[in-house]
C-alpha cells in the first residue's frame, strides 16, 4: 500500500456478541461509502466483516464464560481505493491463518466441518495478517477495490 497516500481512521468498540452485528455492518457501511466499490465488492466485504466479527463473538471468549469486548479500527485510503480493517479482541489466542485451507475439491458430506468462512475471509481480501500482542489477537485484513463501471453502478 501507498505509504503516502492519505488515510482515513474509524474506530468502533463494542461487546463482542453476535447480536452485535448488525451495529458493526453499520459501521463499515457508513465509512465505506466515501470509496468507489461495486454491489458484489461490498457485498463480499460485509459477508468478510460479519465472518471474523462472528468468530469473535462465538469463540474468543468461550472459554472464559463471558462477553468481550472487539475493536475495529478502519483505515480508509481515498487515492488507493482501499480499505483497512484491524479486529481486536482480547479472547483466546487464535491464528486463523495456521489453520489449513478445506478440501473444497470433496463432496460437502465427506469434507470436515467448518473452515469455509476463512477459506472465504482469505479468498477475497488483498492481505490478511495475525500477530498475538500484549494479550491481544489482531487481525488485519486490507482490501482495494476495483472501480465499478458506471453499469454496475445503477
């Protein structure tokens, strides 16, 4: 990414629970309209959002018995057309990216369950990075959008 160009940061703290979601769709839907972004585009960064904040909100804090709290802080990048996302929990540590990809070649009954909403998660960001800090998961994904045409606009 342009380390020149200029960004844009958003922030939104909330209790990590799945009832939750809806604020956090609102959160990124209000932020992400300065950019230029397709229907299917942003329909794929919603179904990405909904999926890491949904893990969050079932597992992070499962086996402490209670509801965290998640950050998401926004990057926006005007000049580049891009988005930058960092969901911050204080849960169980947990590196989505060791855990391997599905065998999505096997038939849905002989395939394990779970794994296809990262398998999706990575399949439509740019970038996805994990780091474990100061009792903190921190998961970044970064995304640029293609500019719709002015069909796919209306």
């Amino acid at each position: 990414m342009d380390k020149n160009s200029k960004e844009i940061q958003y922030r939104l703290d909330i209790d990590a629970h799945v009832d939750n979601l809806p604020k956090v769709i609102d959160f990124i839907d209000r932020i992400i309209s300065s950019l230029k972004v397709s229907q299917i585009e942003l329909s794929h960064i919603f179904i990405v959002v909904e999926e890491l904040f949904v893990n969050i909100a079932s597992y992070a804090y499962k086996d402490k018995g209670k509801v965290g709290r998640a950050s998401l802080i926004a990057k926006l990048f005007p000049k580049d057309n891009s988005i930058e996302i960092t969901f911050i929990d204080t849960g169980v540590p947990y590196n989505p990216l060791e855990k391997p990809d599905p065998d999505i070649t096997l038939d849905a009954c002989k395939r394990k369950q779970g794994g296809l909403g990262i398998f999706f998660v990575k399949k439509k960001v740019d970038e996805m990075l994990y780091n474990f800090e100061n009792g903190q998961n921190i998961l970044t994904i970064r995304k640029k959008f293609e500019v719709p045409s002015e069909d796919e606009d209306e």
